[in-house]
C-alpha cells in the first residue's frame, strides 16, 4: 500500500495457486494420477496467466481495476484479501480432490473434463495474445479489439476460463465426498466473479466510456455477444 502499486498482484496469486497445489500434492495421501492431473493443469494455468499479466501490467504500467482502489488502504486491503478468497473458491475442487483420500481410475466423464479444460485453456490463451497482439500496434492504441475470436465474443478469454474450470471440476468429481462437493461451486463462482464483478462489469464499462457512441463500436457490441461465442455473421 505505502508503494501505492498493484504491480504483482496477478502475480503473488499465481504464485498462491502454485503454493496451495503443491502443498496439497504433498501433504495429500500418496498421490495418483487424477491428483497429479490436477496439479499439472492448476500449475500449467496459474504459471501462464500470472506471467501474462505480469508482463501485461509491466509493460502498461498499471491496472485499470486498481485507479480507485489504490488510494483507499481500506479498499486496498480488501482487495488483496479477496485474492485468497479467489484462490480458495477457484481451485478448490482441484485442491479437494487432490487431498482426498479416494482413488478412482480415470473415466469417461474425467476424460470429458480434461477436454474441456484443453480447449479452454487454448481459447484464453489464443484471446490474450491476440489481443495483446492488436494493442502492440501503434495505431491500434485508440480502437477496440475486434478480431479474431473477439469477433465470436466480447470476452471470449473469460469464456476460455469458465470452460477450463468447469473441467478441473468434472476430473475433480468422481473422488469427492461429504462435504468436498461444496467445492464443485468453482466454476459457478468463476463464472459470477467474472460476469458480475472484477470482470466484464467493469471492462464493459470503461468501453462504453471511451467508445460509446461510436456506430463501429455500437454495431460491434450489438452484433457480438458479450460472453457465449457465437458465429459472425
């Protein structure tokens, strides 16, 4: 707070989320191959979405998230508290069936989720580099991203989020019981985090600020679903 600086703040969750894993991992009875599935793909997320925004705000120099938040010790304070709020709710299929101490072979529905979660993961990285990609362009630097698969959606990273842990939770499942089945609310609270507070509200907002009005921008957000992917037409 005294530094007034949100730099590492994707960072130091990323490094939690790799934390808590392998705390889990060893902790955990002797682990199988769904727990170290699970541990690869948390640790394969977390590593490349943490460097990706560390670089991002690096190179921008802050996080638009954080313009009313750094100032208020209160807010901020919050604000770093809830990041463990997030890793716990987001990982916490993951980390609950890794801890278990149920050994069930790899079937048909884990096979499904690890699908699920390859593809989402692809989408979100394909979105971020893509967009990262426009915004290198100099003369780019006041239009809105409105290529590749940002023509199918607004947020189509975030729909890439949703979609890869809602398949840590379908390989999660099978090994859970009691009162772990609470933790299957991971992709539920991923979705409304991002669809209801830190995510599209306020990019959807700042959007609207700075190009609402525009017939391109207003067409494109008419036509382009803010989430769910849909053909161009």
């Amino acid at each position: 707070y005294l530094l007034k600086t949100e730099r590492f703040y994707d960072l130091t969750g990323s490094l939690t989320y790799l934390t808590v894993t392998a705390v889990a991992l060893g902790l955990g009875p002797s682990a199988n191959i769904r727990s170290w599935t699970l541990a690869v793909l948390v640790a394969v997320w977390a590593a490349r979405l943490g460097s990706f925004l560390f670089r991002r705000i690096q190179a921008d120099g802050s996080d638009g998230r954080f313009d009313e938040i750094r100032t208020s010790f209160v807010r901020f304070l919050v604000a770093w508290t809830l990041q463990g709020v997030w890793v716990c709710f987001t990982a916490g299929a993951a980390l609950a069936a890794i801890a278990s101490e149920r050994s069930v072979p790899l079937g048909l529905f884990a096979w499904l989720g690890l699908v699920l979660w390859v593809a989402g993961f692809v989408i979100e990285v394909v979105a971020d580099q893509q967009k990262s990609t426009f915004r290198a362009w100099p003369e780019n630097r006041d239009k809105f991203m409105n290529t590749g698969l940002w023509t199918w959606s607004r947020h189509p990273n975030y729909f890439g989020e949703i979609m890869l842990w809602t398949g840590v939770a379908m390989i999660a499942l099978p090994v859970l019981q009691g009162w772990q089945y609470v933790t299957l609310v991971s992709p539920l609270f991923v979705f409304l985090l991002l669809t209801k507070v830190s995510g599209m509200p306020m990019l959807e907002a700042r959007a609207d600020t700075r190009w609402g009005g525009s017939p391109e921008y207003e067409t494109y957000k008419s036509n382009t679903p803010a989430l769910w992917p849909r053909r161009p037409s």
